[in-house]
C-alpha cells in the first residue's frame, strides 16, 4: 500500500476530471452512474443506440437493486448523459475508463479482446490531448501493455496519452455499494501523472479510509483473475467435501458450519450446493488458466481445471439426485424448477447453474416448469423449450419433486406446509442448501440437498447461534 504522492517533477493533474465510460453494460453503467453520484461529469459511450437510447430516457437494460432510481437521479442532475459518439467523448474525458466486456471466446477457454481492442482503438484515434485511459476490464496479464503500445501508435497525442489498470471487484446485486465503499482500491500505473490523476478520481472513497494498493500493470491485471479464482475455489473446495461426504454419510453443511467459526478459514464463500454461475467466475478462472499456459506456468494454476471440473459435477449430480426421488426415471416426471438466475437479486443467466439443470432434466425427458421472480425473460431467450410459470405456486403445482435452484428469498420463505398441499408428491432437492430441513421434514417432505444423508437435519448444537451462522455461510 503506498501514499499518492505529488511530487513536483509530475506533469499537473486535473483535480476535478470529466470522466467518459466506455462501454455500458454492468460494470459500465454501475461505474458511470456511481461517478456521477460522486460529482463528476460523466459521458457513457456505447456502441449500442438502443441501449444509449434506453439509458438515457432513464430505463435500465439490467435487474440491479437501487441503479436505475441513481440513474435518474444523475440524468436530472445533468452530470451524467450517454450517447454514441466518440469524438464527443474524446473530447470530454480527462479520464477514460474502459468497461466493456471480456467474454469467453468461441471454441477456446481464451478471453474475447476484440471489445476492449475496438473500444480503445476507436477512442485512441480521437484523443488530441493530454489524458488517461484507465481499463477496468477482466483482462489476461499483458494486455494493458499491449493496449500502451497501441494507444500511443493510434492517437493524435502519442506519448500524452498514458493508460492505466483499476480493477472492478462489484458483485451483481451489490454493485452500488461495492462500487462506492470497495474493500480495496488497486491502481496499475507506469507514471506518478497517472496514479495521482487515477487518485483524484476516487478523492472522496480514499478520504474515507479505503486502501489503495498502488502498482504495475501486471499485478493490476493480475489481482482481479487471482480473486476470482481464490473464491471459486474456496466453492469448489466445499462441494468437493460435499462428494466426499455423499460417499460417506457425513453431513458438508455441518461441516462448512464448523469450517466456518475457524477465523482463519472464514464462512464467506464456503456454502455448499449448486456451484458458481455468472458472467465472471466461470469464464475468468478458464482464461486464467489459458493465459497461464500460454505463458508456460500453466502447471502453477492447473488446479482450476479441477475447481472447474468440480463445479460442473455438481449439476449433474443435482439432476441424479432427482432423478433418484422418481425412482431413477426422469422421462415424463413432472419437475418444478425453483430459480434460472446464477444468483439471488439478479436477472443474469449466464453461466447459470440453475438454468443448465432444468435444461439438463428436460433433455432427459422430464416436463420442467421453470419460475423465476426476476430472470424468466433472460431464461425464455436462452431456452425458449422449457415451460415457465408466473408464479412459485403455478410452478410447484402437480410437481413429482421441487428442486430449488437460485436461493430468492421468495423460495427461502415459502411455506413448506402450503407449498406441500400444491404438489404431486412432497420430494424436494434443496440445490442451494437454503431451506429449514426440520421444517420440510416436519410438513412431510423428503427432503434431499448434495452432500447430505437422507435424514439430514439441524445440527445438535446451540440451536440459534446454528441458524444465525448457516445463513451467514455464502456470498453476503
Ligand atoms: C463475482 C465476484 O464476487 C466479484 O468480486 C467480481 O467482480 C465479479 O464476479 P458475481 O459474479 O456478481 O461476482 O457473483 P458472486 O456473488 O461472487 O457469486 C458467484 C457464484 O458463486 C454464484 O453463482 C453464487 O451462487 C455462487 N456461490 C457463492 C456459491 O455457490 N457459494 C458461495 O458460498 C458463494
């Protein structure tokens, strides 16, 4: 962790900068409205009319809790507009920061430049004067020193423009907060200018205490792939206790449970079930691991082929167990699917383990009802064969086994005694571990979750202070 310095021999920066974003998906649109809400005057570039056009008539594209009311509140305040036009934005920003997407490639683990290359190109050609250009992307190491040599190839002012690496870390349903009260601060920078012009636009979360972990490029590019494959580990580490227990009739959620009060190991991130889904983990672990090979330590990170492996066993194992509820035939069996969203508060399908199950059971022949409270149209464009439901109660009606996929609160709370008088049969495959055993069980249920015995319940220790902590184990 380092001060910012000042120091008199760095070019001056501007202490108040106009701020363009480039690109305005999540992580975009999040950073360009967090920015505005911090005072600045923000542009969001795109190269998508429709979604400028959405944007910025206040509707936004994305389920996010409390972004679109800020969006408005920025639009009306005039710091904050959208739009399509580079040279606008080029000639607004003192700093640029670069939010498009990194996918997975087509055929290959490898993480898909051709956004940020064409983002940056572009920009880079109508930059006349001295600024910054800051990516905060997912990128694989050496791509910010790559984009430097292309920049000042591109631009009009050459050498003026300097470019730096800030990490995004904002999860989906916490983008706000994560944005404005990060845990960390991580600056990749080649030069005091930038790093001190990188520091004036984050003034007031620095004011405010936040660490600030000033860097190279590499290791700026480099902190946000190692997080990410830090935490699907730490997943992938518990659902392989949960194999080992399913082999043994030991019970993973009491181990994690105990795992958990280890102050050394920590419950965040260590809840068994479905596995991780999204936009990032999955695909960032790979190209992590593409990357690493590529640059010949491939071995250093070959256990994430593993994390990978484990975390994909877990929707095949999710439909084996139901499979197991219907007597071991799934062709006809009625299945009502609890979720399609790869996490609670989002719409996003992605990667998503609950949207792969329910297909994975309706290629095996099962009539699959999907519901959603938030992501069924993401889930109908991306599977328009399967049957959705309106409403939790249509979904479970009739069904032979309920298996409960995103942990929404809606599902967490519904009551097994009401949801029981609804369905064929009382089975249900807790995917998520987030439903009260005893509950079920006391209202008829057989109830079944990954890497648990078939009697499972509460455990036997200080009854409340078990509850408290079982629902701590996850992400928040
Ligand atoms: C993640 C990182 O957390 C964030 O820092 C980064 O910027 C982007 O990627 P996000 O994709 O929004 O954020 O989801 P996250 O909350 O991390 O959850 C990822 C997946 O892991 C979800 O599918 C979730 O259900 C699963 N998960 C999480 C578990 O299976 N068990 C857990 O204990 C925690």
């Amino acid at each position: 962790m380092s001060q910012i310095p000042a120091q008199m021999t760095t070019p001056p920066i501007v202490e108040h900068p106009r701020i363009t974003v480039v690109g305005t998906g999540y992580l975009g649109a999040t950073h360009a409205v967090c920015m505005a809400l911090l005072g600045y005057d923000v542009v969001g570039l795109d190269v998508d009319q429709a979604k400028i056009d959405q944007l910025a008539a206040g509707v936004l594209p994305i389920f996010e809790p409390d972004l679109e009311e800020k969006m408005q509140e920025a639009l009306a305040s005039g710091r904050l507009r959208f739009s399509t036009d580079v040279a606008l934005a080029a000639a607004h920003g003192d700093v640029h920061f670069i939010c498009v997407g990194t996918p997975q490639s087509k055929g290959s683990d490898a993480a898909d430049l051709s956004y940020v290359d064409a983002a940056v190109t572009s920009l880079a050609r109508e930059l006349s004067r001295k600024c910054l250009i800051v990516g905060k992307s997912t990128v694989p190491i050496g791509t910010a020193r790559r984009l430097t040599a292309l920049v000042r190839s591109t631009a009009p002012a050459g050498d003026l423009v300097e470019l730096a690496w800030n990490p995004e870390f904002l999860r989906e349903g916490y983008a706000i907060k994560d944005t404005l009260e990060p845990d960390r601060l991580v600056f990749g920078a080649e030069s005091d200018w930038a790093r001190a012009q990188l520091a004036a636009c984050y003034a007031s979360i620095i004011a405010a205490g936040t660490p600030v972990v000033s860097t190279d490029l590499s290791t700026a590019e480099l902190v946000k792939v190692a997080a990410n494959s830090f935490l699907a580990t730490k997943i992938s580490y518990i659902n392989a206790m949960a194999e080992v227990c399913e082999a043994t009739g030991a019970d993973v959620s009491h181990l994690a449970l105990a795992l958990s009060y280890d102050s050394r190991i920590g419950g965040r991130f260590l809840k068994p079930g479905l596995g991780f889904g999204g936009g990032c983990l999955p695909k960032d672990i790979r190209a992590f691991a593409h990357r690493a090979e590529t640059l010949g330590v491939g071995q250093a990170v070959s256990f994430l082929r593993h994390v990978d492996a484990i975390n994909q066993r877990r929707r095949q194992r999710t439909v084996d167990l139901v499979c197991e509820l219907v007597g071991g035939q799934l062709s006809g069996a009625r299945i009502a699917a609890l979720g399609a969203a790869f996490k609670p508060n989002s719409d996003d399908v992605r990667d998503a383990p609950a949207l792969d199950v329910a297909r994975m059971l309706h290629e095996a022949g099962a009539v699959v009802t999907v519901y959603d409270p938030a992501a069924m149209a993401n889930a109908r464009r991306r599977y328009p064969d399967l049957s959705y439901a309106q409403s939790l109660d249509e979904a479970v009606m009739g069904a032979q086994v309920v298996v409960l996929l995103t942990e929404w609160d809606e599902f967490r709370k519904a009551d097994p005694l009401r949801l029981g008088e609804l369905v064929q049969t009382r089975f249900i495959v807790d995917g998520r571990h987030a439903l009260d055993a005893n509950r079920y069980q006391a209202a008829g249920w057989d109830y079944r979750a990954l890497g648990r015995p078939v009697r499972a319940g509460s455990v036997t220790v200080i009854e409340f202070e078990t509850a408290e902590r079982t629902a701590q184990l996850g992400a928040r």
